[in-house]
C-alpha cells in the first residue's frame, strides 16, 4: 500500500521532473528453462560466492523455521532445505535469484493469521499480475520508497532483545555478534558475511578445545553424580572415580582429556576403577577413539579398571567399536543403562 501511494504521489506531483530519482523502466520477459551459461574460466569467480550464498539460506532458513513453527510437533528444518534445495535448483534453471526463507516475510504473514501454503501461492500470484499489469506504473516508484522497505525489513532483522539476552548469558558471543556486524559493514558483503562464519568456526573450535575434564560425585543419598557444587557436600565410593568430558572427543581436546585422566588416576589413594560419564561424547573421531583405546590400556597395565558410561550416541558407540575398545572393555563395565548412577 505505501509503494502505491509513492507512486500515485510521485506521478499526480510531477516528482520526477523536480529531480526525484526513480526506478525506472522494468523489464520483464517470460521464464524459460535453460542451462546456466557459466564457462570453467568463471567458477573460480562464481564459487565463492556461491558457497557463501549457500551458507547464508543455510543458516535463515533454519533460524526462520525454529522461529515460526507451522506443526505441534514442532519445526522440521530438513523438510524446509529440501523444499528451498528444490526452489533453488528451478531458480538456477530459470535464470533467477535464489531463494531463501526471509523472517520478515514469515513474520507478516504469521501475523496476518495465514496458516498453509495458499498464502505463499496468493503472494506468488499477486506478483505475477504486477509483472504483467503493472510494471510500468513501478516505473514511478522512487528510489527511496524502496530504501524505505529495505529499511523497515532490515530493522526487523536486528533483534535487540535477542543481543541484549546474549550479552547477560555469553559476553564471548555478544562480542562475535558485533564483530560480525561490523565486518558486514565495513568490508565488502561477501567478505563480511565470510569472515562472520569463520569466526563463528574459530569460536566452535576453541569452545570445544577448551572443555575440561570435571570429577562427578555422588549425591548423598542418591545414586546420582553430579559436578562439584559449593552448597551440597558430594560423597565418593572407596578406590573409584568418575570422569566427565564436556565436549564430544576429537583431535582437539584428546590428549588434553588423556592428561586429566592420567592426573586422576595418580591420585593418593590410586583408584581401582576410573567410570568415564560419556553421555556428552556425541562424536569421537578417529584420534578421540584411537587416544581414549591407548588410555585404557595404559590403566590396565597400572592395575586401574575403566569402565564407559552413559554412551548414547550411536555413532560414538560406533567409532569406538572400529577401533576394538569395545572388545578391550569387556561389556560388563559399560553401563549402558544407567542414568548418572553408580
């Protein structure tokens, strides 16, 4: 409505000819299927930003579906890449833009009570009747009319209340928010956007470097074990420990958490049994397994037992199975249903 309006002002006004700077001419032809022309020569040049496009539906699609459930049993993001992964290749063939989830969009819609696909089926339809009935008028729209609707999308996209709710939780992330808002404006929107992932990677990496192996004890009264807490004084078994990673098992903190357990083990009395709580080893790679294997044989021959519990994850249960530390264990110490118990 108040594209409408500026164009309907602009025009009754005469504003173009008292130096109002508009869209102009728009033209339009007829979709087609065809092939993109692109040459070998210009995938060096494409392919970066190809990839970044990429990154950037990737990550507003599944935060626009997390924050617009359409289902009670809540949102379902690999339905949604499916469905923009299909959009995207037509788009490609059509010779269009790509196509992405935009929050401002769902939020008016979800505002104006639209509840299935009809709505996004109207919108369609309307823009093709613009298309075909009224391109020339948008001709008048002026520049900065557009810039406002620019504007008023962007600011939606801000949320405020969100950043401040990082800041009070995680001041690291507040501070990778605001370097990556920086870096999009300051640098070239391809360069910015790409320098926001790569801190977003850095910030992962060094999160999970980082995690520390923690010793649980027991609730007194209780089978359950917990970390360490300054208000309930925890109780321990004679001669065992219980260790816990915050982190899934790689590379990266593998020996670190080698170290831990060695320094654990060394304690003054030695224990006879070491119980990994691994209910947050989601994933181990290769060197986390082949480590954690050359662990428990070093134990063994130290006269300390090793047991695994809490092991959920099926591809962890599985990256330790390649590499024999299920058959090194034994079944009997795994505990593959106990619940922080003993």
């Amino acid at each position: 409505m108040a594209s409408v309006l500026a164009v309907l002002a602009t025009v009754t006004l005469g504003l173009e000819g008292k130096g109002v700077a508009t869209l102009g001419s728009i033209a339009g032809a007829a979709p087609h299927l065809s092939l993109p022309a692109i040459s070998w020569d210009d995938i060096h040049v494409v392919a970066p930003l190809a990839v970044l496009i990429a990154l950037v539906v990737v990550v507003q699609t599944a935060a626009t579906t997390r924050s617009f459930p359409n289902s009670a049993e809540g949102p379902d993001v690999n339905r949604d890449f499916i469905g923009v992964g299909v959009a995207n290749a037509f788009a490609g063939l059509l010779g269009a833009f790509p196509v992405d989830a935009s929050p401002p969009s769902t939020a008016v819609a979800a505002e104006a009570g639209c509840k299935s696909q009809l709505a996004g089926l109207l919108s369609a339809a309307a823009a093709v009747c613009v298309l075909l009935f009224a391109s020339k008028a948008l001709a008048h729209l002026p520049s900065a009319a557009l810039a406002g609707v620019l504007l008023f999308v962007a600011v939606r996209l801000v949320r405020v209340g969100v950043m401040v709710d990082v800041w009070r939780r995680s001041r690291a992330e507040f501070l990778l928010i605001l370097a990556t808002a920086f870096a999009i404006v300051a640098l070239p929107i391809e360069q910015g956007v790409g320098l926001g992932v790569l801190l977003s990677v850095l910030h992962g990496v060094w999160t999970t470097t980082r995690a520390q192996a923690i010793e649980l004890e027991r609730i007194p009264g209780t089978s359950v074990w917990w970390p360490r807490e300054k208000d309930v004084r925890g109780e321990f078994v004679p001669a065992v420990r219980v260790i816990a990673l915050q982190a899934p098992l790689s590379f990266l903190n593998a020996y670190n958490f080698r170290r831990a357990i060695e320094r654990f083990a060394s304690q003054d009395p030695p224990p006879r049994l070491i119980v990994i709580e691994a209910n947050a080893l989601v994933e181990i790679d290769y060197t986390g397994a082949t480590v954690l294997a050359e662990l428990i044989g070093h134990l063994r021959g130290r006269g300390v037992d090793v047991a695994v519990a809490r092991l959920e994850s099926v591809r962890a249960q599985k990256s330790l199975a390649r590499v024999g530390l299920f058959a090194l264990i034994g079944p009997r110490p795994r505990f593959p249903q106990r619940a922080r118990g003993d």
